[in-house]
C-alpha cells in the first residue's frame, strides 16, 4: 500500500515493482492481446433500463435509492455543482469466477474505479481488472482506460484469486485532459501507473466518482456486444474513498446504487455501508 499511497496523497510516483506471469498464465495472456487487436475491450457509460416487473433474487439493497443498468452493478458518487473529484481509490479480494456451463464461450467481469461516466458520459478514466473464463481457463489481466478510446492493458503484473487489490484514478490538473492511473497487487507488492491523456478532445467533468463491477463490451469495428457474464460470487470494496479538488473526501454512504438487470433478470445487487461497497452475483439465485 505504500506505493499508492505516496501516488494518491503526494502525487510522487515511485518506480513500480515488476515481476512476470509464469509461461501459461503469459500465454492466456498472449492470447487475451492477439484477439484485442481485432475485438477490444470497451467499458462504456452508464447505460440505465428499467426496472424489472419481478426479480429474480432476494437480495436486497440499501435504503438508499436504486436504479437499474444492464452493464454497470456498484455505487456511484454524483456531485453538486460546487465540487468536483479529483481521485478515487478501492481495495477488493480478486473474486474466484465461475462460468456459465451452457455457455461455451469465454465469459468475462471487470471490475474497476473511475471518474465519470454517468451524468458526464463523454470520458471515463479508469482502472481495474479483467477476470475471464472459458472452460476450465481463467485470465486476469489489469488494465486503464480513458474512453472513448479502448482499455490498454497492464502488462507485467500478475494477479490470482484471494488476492487483494487496490486501484487508484487520479486526475492532473484542472481541464480534465489528463490523469494517473494505477494497480497495487497488495499480496504480491507488485505495483504499475500510468499517466494518460484524453483521446479524441472529450474532457473529464469530474463530476462522478464510482466503484463498479460491469459487464464490459467487446466491439470488432463498429459491431459491438456485451460478453457473456460470469458468476463472479462477490465483490467488496474497502477504503471506497474519493477526493474532491477542495481537498474533501467522501465515501460512497452516499452514493446511487446501482444493481445490473439484463432482460427482466437481475445479474448483480449492490449495499453500501461506510466506506465499503459490496456487490453480490445474482442470477444463481
């Protein structure tokens, strides 16, 4: 954690500590790259649907209010008009997924912390990881976007299962042009950032900051889908906190819930509490 945190609060960065996959995870790894060349990672905005006429799950929320998205499950900070967000960070346990048996395709979660992307939809920054699977195969593979522009992946960490993790989004500067983005494998002490600049001119708002688990695209051209989706068990964020450019902090207590539906079905619920956000898999239920 000491990584991160001289990169969050100081905004030093120091070199990050490398280590590399062994040759079969490095393969699946390969692999991952080969069919991104031609069919990429895009997480996209917030993209809200209604709310189902009956669930599918008991599970159940927090009192605070609930809105249903067909690609995005977790919590999300909307500010006012008086402050924006400079950072955000969460740490997670790396969840064991398990695939769909009747689907036979890779099936894959992201889990991830951004700012923006729900009442400014037109740049996301972000970092996170990926977790696939296709038979008995799984990948992990770490990764940060600035959308619109497609995820680059993190190339030299390593992750498994049990692990924890934490992500760190920081914005530089005041135009929403630029930020750092960075991964600590707490378990490992395996670290990477990486500083990026907006694609195509879109600026961040800064007026969103979230902690999420989505059923990611992936798009060949203009022809893109969502990937099937994973029973991912459970993911919990603790130390969900964001900064806001006045030097204030706010955890997501606050925050709009979102739980992800996908034609009538409920795939993934979200509680909050405090600083943590938990987001449980659904459709098993």
């Amino acid at each position: 954690m000491m990584f991160l945190t001289a990169f969050l609060i100081q905004g030093l960065f120091v070199t990050a500590a490398l280590a590399f996959p062994s040759s079969r995870l490095g393969e699946r790894m390969a692999a991952r790259r080969a069919r991104r060349s031609s069919s990429t990672h895009q997480s996209k905005p917030l993209n809200l649907v209604a709310a189902p006429e009956v669930t599918n799950t008991t599970q159940t929320t927090s009192s605070a209010s609930v809105e249903f998205s067909e690609n995005w499950a977790g919590a999300i900070l909307i500010s006012d008009t008086n402050q924006t967000y400079q950072s955000i960070s969460g740490t997670f346990i790396v969840p064991s997924i398990s695939a769909a048996p009747s689907i036979g395709v890779e099936q894959c979660v992201s889990i991830w912390v951004g700012i923006d992307g729900d009442t400014c939809d037109n740049a996301i920054m972000q970092t996170g990881l990926d977790l696939c699977i296709q038979g008995i195969e799984t990948s992990i593979v770490g990764w940060s976007q600035f959308f619109p522009a497609a995820a680059v992946d993190f190339e030299g960490l390593s992750f498994s299962a049990g692990q924890s993790v934490t992500l760190v989004v920081n914005v530089i500067g005041d135009l929403g042009l630029e930020g750092s983005l960075a991964i600590e494998n707490n378990s490992n002490g395996q670290s990477m950032f990486r500083e990026v600049v907006a694609p195509f001119g879109p600026s961040l708002c800064q007026v969103n900051a979230e902690w999420i688990v989505e059923d990611f695209e992936t798009c060949s051209g203009s022809d893109c889908s969502l990937v099937p989706f994973p029973d991912f068990g459970i993911v919990v964020f603790t130390s969900a906190t964001a900064f806001t450019s006045s030097g204030g902090t706010s955890t997501p207590a606050t925050a709009q819930i979102l739980d992800m539906e996908q034609n009538g079905q409920i795939l993934a619920t979200t509680t909050v509490s405090g600083d943590t956000v938990t987001i449980v898999y659904a459709a098993g239920g």
